[in-house]
C-alpha cells in the first residue's frame, strides 16, 4: 500500500515511537492508539526491537499493521543474538514489503546472557545494511545528547556517532533528555565534528514517575533536580504528575523548536493521550 508523507513548508518532521504489543489485547489497543495518532499526520511511526531480538516477530507484525493502513513504518533493527544471514533476510523481507525507513541499532544486550551473544555496534549493522540493499533505506541512528551510559567520554561519543554517519546513516534521533540545553550543546559539537545530518530530539511524556525515574537510571537520561523534586511531592496523585509532565515537556518542545530543532520524535508508550496534548499545546497541526 502506497504512503503518503506530511511535508510541512518548514520541513519539520515529527514521528512516534511505539514497542510491539505482546498479547491480543495490546495489539488491539495499538490499533486504536496508532489511528488517533495518525490524525495527526506524523512522517512515520517507528516500533521499537526487544533485546537480542525478542520481538523479531512482534515488531513486524506490528510495522505491517502500520504500514497496511496507510502510515509510513520504520522498524529498528539490531543483531542481537541474529546471524547476518538472518539480519540481511529480515532487511530484504522489510524491502519486498514497501518499507523505506530502518531505525539501526547496536541494542540493549539482554540481561543473563552474560556477554556471550555476538552483538555488533550499529555503525557495523549499518554498513550491513547498505551493502545488501544501497540506498533503498533512510537510516535512522540513535544519538545522546546525555552521553551514552557506556561511553568513555564526551569525546568518544561523538567519535562514535559520527562513524554511524560515515557509515551511512541519513538522520539521527536523541534519547530522550529534559535539559534542553544538553541537547543545543551537543548539536554544536557534532556540526563542529563533521556530523551535519539531522539530530531530532526524543522526546518522553511524563506519565508515572517511578517508572520514568528506574528508566532515566538506566538509560543515563538525567531528570533535572527541581523536577523530580516537584514530581516526587506529588506521591500517587497520577492526574497531578501527567498535568505537570504535559506542562513541563510542552515547554522544553517549544523551547526545542524555536531553537532550531529539526523536529521532534515522541516516545509514546503506546499511549496517544499524552502526546496529543502536548501537541495540541504546541498547535503543530495548524502549523
Ligand atoms: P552504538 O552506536 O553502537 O553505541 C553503543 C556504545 O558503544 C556507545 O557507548 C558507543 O560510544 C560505543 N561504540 C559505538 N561504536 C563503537 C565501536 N565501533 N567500537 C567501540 N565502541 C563503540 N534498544 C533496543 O534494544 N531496542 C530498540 O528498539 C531501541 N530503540 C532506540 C531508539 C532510540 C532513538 C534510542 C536513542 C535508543 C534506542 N534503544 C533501543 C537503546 C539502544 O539500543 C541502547 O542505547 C544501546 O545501548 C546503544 O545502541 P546504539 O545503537 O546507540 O549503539
């Protein structure tokens, strides 16, 4: 099925990110969200990869759904505990179905393999990737703006970012981060390092703190003092915490966008309410 992209005169883009649901009920509640979030016209929708490839089969299945009813779909990718045999056929099966856009990445390594799994950084699945199927595919890559938990230094992880680049990739999209100036920050030093592709903000809705707050641990996204702060005093009070979190995150958006952000892609946990309201604070669909 053919699809159509939202070209804005700005260029700006905006996408959402969705994980693959794991049982009927969840497939039919994405279905349900994915339609709302596609009144809102985004450039693509993106579904996330388990660890080691634990949803191989869920994140297509929910890319097809995607794709079928009309939105463009970017699956990601990492080899996980894969052969390149099997990597390079998923790639070719993605092409023979339609899909223009892959999300490449070196993914979380499962917990309790203890390192054994052959794992391969995304600038090498990335030369995979253009070696078997050209230029059919717009790279996505992931960026941090925070740093990358495991880099060596600031440094590094710019040197890193740009060898995905070099090897290929077309854009890149931030983890998530609610200190806008670490992301200007980085910008200015991957355009100073040669990197010139797009880098798009993730962005994550605020929706339950303990979770949030276990996540950013792990992910090395840094929640700024005075929030979490304001988060925590307002204990089980959920209403409370998502009425602060679309406030807070429609304000670091707004910050984003003037300053020059190419875009913005919403991490959505399969939820449309959150992000529908910041982006109606934001007016994007009048823009
Ligand atoms: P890489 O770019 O390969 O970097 C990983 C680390 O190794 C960095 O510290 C880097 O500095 C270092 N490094 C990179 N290349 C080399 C090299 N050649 N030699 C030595 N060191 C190197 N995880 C999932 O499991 N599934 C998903 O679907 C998923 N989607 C994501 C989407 C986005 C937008 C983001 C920001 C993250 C996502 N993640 C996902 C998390 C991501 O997989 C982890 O952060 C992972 O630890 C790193 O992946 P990467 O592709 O950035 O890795």
């Amino acid at each position: 099925m053919s699809t159509t992209n939202k070209s804005s005169a700005t260029d700006t883009r905006f996408s959402f990110e969705f994980f693959p649901p794991k049982t009927d009920v969840g497939v039919q509640k994405l279905a349900l969200v994915h339609k709302q979030l596609a009144l809102l016209n985004p450039d693509f929708f993106s579904v996330t990869y388990g660890a080691g490839g634990s949803t191989r089969d869920g994140t297509r299945q929910a890319v097809l759904n995607i794709h079928n009813s009309g939105s463009n779909a970017a699956p990601h990718l990492s080899f996980g505990g894969s052969s390149e045999q099997e990597i390079v056929s998923l790639i070719n099966d993605y092409k023979s179905l339609g899909i223009n856009r892959l999300v490449a990445l070196r993914g979380d390594i499962p917990s309790g393999t203890g390192g054994t799994n052959s794992f391969y950084y995304a600038n090498e699945l990335i030369e995979l990737i253009r070696r078997h199927t050209g230029d059919h595919f717009h790279i996505e890559v992931a960026c941090y703006p925070e740093i990358h938990p495991k880099s060596d230094s600031f440094d590094s992880d710019i040197h890193y970012f740009k060898k995905k680049v070099d090897a290929g990739a077309n854009s890149a999209i931030t983890q998530y981060f609610y200190n806008p100036e670490a992301y200007f920050y980085y910008v200015e030093s991957a355009r100073a390092a040669g990197i010139e592709v797009p880098i798009v903000p993730g962005i994550m809705p605020i929706t339950n703190y303990t979770s949030l707050a276990r996540f950013s641990t792990n992910c090395g996204a840094e929640i700024p003092r005075w929030m979490r702060q304001r988060l925590q005093s307002y204990g089980d009070d959920t209403q409370s915490i998502q009425a602060f979190g679309i406030e807070v995150v429609t304000q670091l958006c707004e910050k984003l966008l003037e300053g020059g952000a190419p875009g913005l892609h919403f991490y959505t946990m399969n939820q449309d309410g959150p992000v529908s309201a910041i982006w109606n604070n934001l007016r994007l669909s009048e823009k």
